[in-house]
C-alpha cells in the first residue's frame, strides 16, 4: 500500500516520495486505490492554513488564499484538464478534432471561461463555509473529488493511445475501487454528518456522468477527462456544502 500511496502522490500533488524501481503501468493502476488519501492531504493543507489565519485574515480573503493553495499543491493539474476538455467539447464536432483541440497546449476561450466559472464558484463557497466555520469540508471534498476520478477511470476506455490516463485505467482493479471509496467514507466523511451520504453519493454521480460524456463525445478518457471529474465534483460538492451548512 505504501507504494501506491508514494505513487499517487508524486503523481497527483508536488510531494515526491521515493519509489524503487521503475514504475509499471500495473503500479499506476494500484494507485489509484490511494487518491482519496492524497485528496485528503491536498485538502487538509487548505484547512490548517485555514485554521491558522482565520483570526487575522478576512473570510473572502482567506477563502481565496485556500483555493490557492490546493491548487498550488497540485500545480493546477486537474485545472488544466477541465480548460482541455472544455475547449475540446466547445470547439470540436467530431471525437476526432476534440481529442486534437484537447492536446493543444494554447487555453481557448471555452476553457478560460471553465476555469474562471471553476475557480469563482469554488472560492465563494470557500468564503461561505469559512465564514460558518464549517472547515471540515476543506478536507472532506478534495478527498472525494479523487474518488470521483476513480469511479470515472474504472472500466473505461481510453480515447487515445498512451498519455497520462492510458498508462494505468487499464490495471484499476475492483479491489482498487473498494479501497478507493472506504478510504474516502473513513477520511472525508466525519461521523455525525448527516449530510455525508448526499456528498458521497454526489461525488460518485459527478464521477459517473464525466465518464458517460467522455465516451460519448470522445469515445472514451483521456487524463484531461480524469483531471476534470475531480473539478467538477469540487464545484458540486463544495456547493453542496455552502448550502446544505450555511
């Protein structure tokens, strides 16, 4: 499990750990057995640089210095996916020229739009739950954003050839997906929230409906699709939780 863990991490955060051998597709499928945990940690970064400014920081301001700060930890990596995808189901009409707008390095006006809507919506309900001290959604939600990433990448195709996704969605095993959500339910869900199956449930659902338009409109994932299942899901689940705690 250790190596899973020290594989995900490197893969998803800027945390290294070391890993000996090389790294089989085989591993980056055992992995993801491991992405709640990372989220978690992703997440509990936010909530203790949270914890440790509140008395001296306004709320709003705060909220955007959280928000900065996980996407700092994972260097805007799913962020990125969510501009790439968002320009490639704007601009393209077949899988074939999405999958080409998608790989294209330059940020299209669809998915500046994306991250800016992605950015703005999470960081309000940052400030909404801050300001309620309800700060343990910080951690909760990225943890269930990867497990959404999980649900999206089990069983699925990929639409290209190689990249990020294709080197391990093929070796996700159900074990992996087992793993995945009770790391999730024990890390992201505190006892006592009655909210927490409508989080879970929502999570898994965002995981769901990414996979279906992917292989709908592309013909399957790619790491761009993966990064934006985790996106999305924060968008919901944060929302979720501005409203269902304010």
């Amino acid at each position: 499990m250790w190596r899973r863990f020290a594989v995900s991490l490197s893969f998803l955060t800027i945390f290294r750990l070391p890993v000996s051998g090389e790294i089989t597709p085989r591993d980056s499928g055992g992995s993801y057995a491991a992405f709640p945990i990372v989220g978690f940690l992703v997440g509990l970064v936010a909530y203790l640089f949270v914890l440790a400014l509140h008395s001296v920081m306004p709320p709003l301001l705060l909220a955007v210095w959280a928000c900065a700060c996980m996407t700092l930890v994972t260097r805007g990596f799913h962020l990125d996916g969510l501009a790439d995808l968002a320009d490639g189901l704007g601009g393209g009409y077949t899988p074939q020229r999405r999958l080409e707008i998608m790989k294209d390095s330059a940020t299209g006006a669809f998915g500046s739009i994306a991250l800016i809507l992605a950015i703005l919506i999470k960081t309000c309900a940052l400030y909404s739950l801050i300001a309620t001290r309800h700060w343990l959604a910080l951690a909760s939600v990225p943890a269930l954003g990867r497990l959404a990433i999980v649900v999206c990448a089990y069983k699925s195709s990929c639409a290209r050839s190689g990249g990020l996704a294709g080197s391990g969605i093929e070796h996700i095993t159900g074990g992996s997906v087992i793993a995945a959500a009770m790391f999730a339910v024990v890390l992201a869900l505190p006892p006592g929230f009655k909210e927490a199956p409508i989080l879970l449930v929502s999570a898994v659902a965002c995981g769901l409906f990414v996979r279906y338009l992917a292989h709908r409109s592309l013909g399957g994932v790619t790491g761009d699709v993966l990064g934006s299942a985790n996106e999305i899901t924060e968008v919901v689940l944060f929302t979720l939780s501005a409203c269902l705690w304010r």
